[in-house]
C-alpha cells in the first residue's frame, strides 16, 4: 500500500523518512511496527498492558516486580526497576531502556553513554539479542513482540499514550520562536502537513490490520471503536475480538435485538433484575433481551467479559455502552452492508456530509428515546450516533479505511480540507499554544485536517520530550523544510 499517494503533504511533515522508519519481517502478527517508543513505554509501565509472562532472549523467564520510575528527564526510560529472573528467580535491580529494535541502542549511541551503565534491561519490540558486551554486564534482553501478538484482545490503538506522565514545557519553546517568523498561511500547511500524515499512519495500521482479519472485522473493531470513545475504546475493542462480526452476524440471522443481547451479554451489561421503578417498555425490553441471551450464551460462554470492565459512572447518558451496542447492531445488522458502503463512498468532499447523515441514521426503537434502562421516554428521539461520532468515524475510521484498501485513486481534490474537526480540548489547546503562543486566532486550526495534526505534533514531539524542549528535534526540522511551507 502506498499510502503516501492517498496524503501527499505528509511527506512535508516527515521530512527524512528515516525519522520514523517502518521494520517489515516476513511473518508474525506484527510485521511492521508504525507506533512509537512511547507506546512501549506505556506497555512496559502499565500492567493492565503488560503481558504476565516475559522471558530474556535466552529463554530465561521474567517477572516484573517493580517496572520502575518513569524517568522525565535524560538518561533511561525508568529508573530501579525489579526484576525477578530464571528458574531460581533471581532478583535483578536496575534502569530499563526502551527501543523498537534491539539495535536502536547501538544507532542512539547509549554503550559509550554513561547514564546507562546502571541499565539491566534492554526492552524491545522485535526479536533479536545485541552481542556479549554491547550492554552493560548483567543486563538482561526482552522482546515484547510474542507475548503481545499471544494477547487476542491486544491492541496499540487502544492505549492513551497522553494518559502517562510527560515533561514540563518551556515558558517559550523553540518550535514557537522557529515559527514566529512565518506568515499564517505557512503555519497553518505545516498543521494540515501533520494531519496528513497522521492519517497515513492510521491508514498504515489499518492495512496490516485488514490482512490479518479482512475489511469488514477491520471495520467493525475501528467502529466499536469509534462508538466506546475514550472511556471504552479498549472494552469496545475487545468485545468485537470475543464476537467477531461474521460470528455475530450468523447467530443474530438479521434480528437487531438478538445481536444486542448478544453484545451485551457477552460484556456482561445486561440488567440482572427488573427494577420496581421500570416502567412497561423497559421491563418488556429486558425480558426480550434476557429471553435471547439464553438461547445464544453457551457459544460465548468462554468470552464473557468482566462487568468491571466497563465505564459506566460520569458518561454523558446518551454514551451509556448499551445504546452504543444498540448502534452497532443498526448499523452492521439492520443494515449488513451498509456502513462499508458509507464509508467506500467518503472520497469525494460532497460525500462526508452524505456518510456522516448515513451514520446518524441508526435507529432502535427502544433506545431512540431513552438514554438509559427505565425512566419516562423522551419526547424527542435522541440520536443513537450523534454528530461528533459521525465526524470521528469518517476521519478516524473511513479516510484511513479508504486509503489502507487502495481500491480507489487517490482523494479528489479538496478532500481533506473539508474533514469535519473534532472537539476541542486540552491537548489540542496546549499543542497550539507551544506553536503559536497566547494570541492566535483559532481559526487555523478550524478543520478537521489541522486538528488531526496539533495531535500528532504532541505525540511525535511534546509527550515524548523529556529535555524540556532543549534536546526537541522538531525546530531543527522546521528549519530543514521550511521550503516546502511556502507563504
């Protein structure tokens, strides 16, 4: 897939490519890895992420006593770390680093540096062990690539990588005094540079991901996805790995209810008891439901998942999971083949308008009215995906779609400047104020391209800083490429 045709200013963003290479290997569930370092760090710091069996590149096993204090500043990535080693479980105390390919602590020159002498784990993505000596003595190798891959439910795309700690920033960062010297326009072509390559990366992902599980699985998890938003974005993910799509599909035969009892009894959601408050329509809703789930339960009876799971408390009530599950059972089993083609038809700008109303258009006759189990029905129906949902799956979900299948020419023009922005919030806010400074006008981050590309600003630079901006390549490449942002 040639993903760059599909967003032609990302090569702007990049500059040399070689600033975020891509490691292809033959086989394995992971043949390329297009995250960051960023995201290993929060796997190996995490242990809701972090995969209970570990073993050094010599078959050693590995446990993970204390994974260390994430280090904010130059040196490791965690500092006194414990592990325990070995059949004897021997104890291992020490500073962690953490890279992609095992090599990368030679290319980033870390054996002649001296503030990681005290390192005794070298943790990588890919397989691979550095030569007697390159580490310091004692230090043991991990690759985390199999015991994620032997993890279903895994996915990098679920981790919030801005969640975890990061830096301070400067009072003025270099990238804001680089930048102080373009016109507007300039500024605002190195965001949609940015947002075009964000994109790419999704579409990159999305690639590997369609040839592993196919197009339709694909869309289904990015969807759920898309329906769980942050707080259940990984509940969501995982409940379409334990029931996937053609699964599901087949059991539900068409019937919309039957696939939400389904879901929800799968992730645990459905109502154990009739509660006295209930009016007709609820009690009548919960016994259908319950009714179904038992004719369905002992095919999924080894993939329930735990009610703790899911997010439930402070949702707004119209993102409540069930009256998500009841979108996702409108729009892949009301309409089997429908969201594939509303979003095989967002290549042209007059069409996003036209995918984002189809998917507004799922209906249920229960949740249309009602934002949570009992209470009066509204007067009003409330949309099941509202218009924020809609925005984020065509750009999240839809353009990266398009452009991973490669069935169709490149975007017509104009594209994706018309992508719809997504909310405001803190992150897009602080990302512009290191750029631009206080007084800015908010327009130049008004569409949807842009705003994808304050977030990948962020995390190509700002989360994964730990020099204050002193040490922060991101000036350096403004200045390289400045050429290529003409006023």
């Amino acid at each position: 897939m040639n993903a760059d045709a599909f967003f032609p200013l990302a090569a702007r963003y990049r500059g040399d490519a070689s600033a975020f290479p891509g490691v292809r290997e033959r086989s394995a569930r992971f043949r390329v890895f297009p995250y960051t370092e960023r995201h290993l760090q929060c796997v190996w710091y995490d242990p809701s992420l972090r995969p209970s069996t570990l073993a050094a590149h010599d078959g050693e096993p590995v446990e993970v006593e204390d994974a260390g204090v994430w280090n904010l500043e130059a040196g490791p990535d965690f500092l006194g770390a414990v592990l325990r080693v070995g059949a004897g479980r021997r104890r291992v105390r020490g500073d962690v680093e953490i890279h992609i390919h095992p090599r990368d602590w030679l290319a980033h020159a870390h054996r002649e540096d001296p503030r990681y002498a005290g390192v005794r784990a070298h943790v990588t993505f890919f397989d691979g062990a550095l030569a007697p000596g390159e580490l310091p003595p004692g230090a043991v190798q991990i690759a985390l690539r199999a015991p994620l891959a032997a993890r279903a439910a895994f996915s990098f795309d679920t981790i919030d990588v801005a969640a975890y700690p990061y830096a301070a920033r400067a009072e003025t960062p270099p990238c804001r005094t680089e930048l102080a010297g373009w016109t507007p326009d300039a500024k605002q072509q190195v965001l949609d540079a940015a947002g075009h390559e964000r994109l790419r990366r999704k579409a990159v992902r999305l690639s590997l991901r369609i040839e592993e599980v196919g197009p339709e699985q694909c869309l289904y998890e990015e969807t759920l996805a898309v329906l769980g938003y942050k707080h259940n974005k990984l509940p969501f993910r995982a409940l379409a790995a334990r029931v996937p799509l053609a699964e599901w599909r087949e059991r539900a035969a068409g019937d919309p209810l039957a696939a939400q009892a389904i879901l929800l009894g799968v992730a645990g959601l459905l109502p154990e008891r009739i509660a006295p408050r209930w009016d007709g329509a609820t009690r009548a809703q919960v016994r259908s439901l319950w009714d179904l789930w038992f004719r369905h339960r002992e095919r999924w009876a080894d993939r329930l998942m735990e009610k703790g799971a899911w997010r439930t408390a402070g949702l707004r009530p119209a993102n409540h999971p069930a009256r998500r599950m009841a979108a996702a059972a409108a729009l892949f089993i009301a309409r089997p083949d429908g969201l594939m083609r509303v979003a095989e038809s967002a290549t042209a700008p007059r069409a996003i308008q036209a995918a984002e109303r189809a998917l507004a258009a799922a209906r249920d006759p229960y949740w249309d009215r009602r934002l949570g189990w009992g209470g009066r029905a509204l007067a009003e129906p409330v949309a099941l995906v509202g218009e924020e949902r809609a925005r984020l799956f065509v750009t999240n979900v839809a353009i990266p779609l398009l452009a991973a299948q490669a069935r169709v020419p490149p975007f017509s023009s104009g594209l994706l400047d018309r992508l719809a922005p997504e909310g405001d919030n803190q992150l897009l806010r602080q990302t512009a104020f290191n750029l631009f400074g206080p007084h800015h006008p908010g327009s130049w981050y008004r569409t949807g391209a842009r705003r994808q590309g304050l977030i990948q600003i962020f995390h190509d630079y700002c989360l994964n800083d730990r020099s204050r901006c002193a040490s922060c390549p991101f000036p350096a490449l403004l200045r390289a490429h400045r050429a290529t942002f003409p006023s």
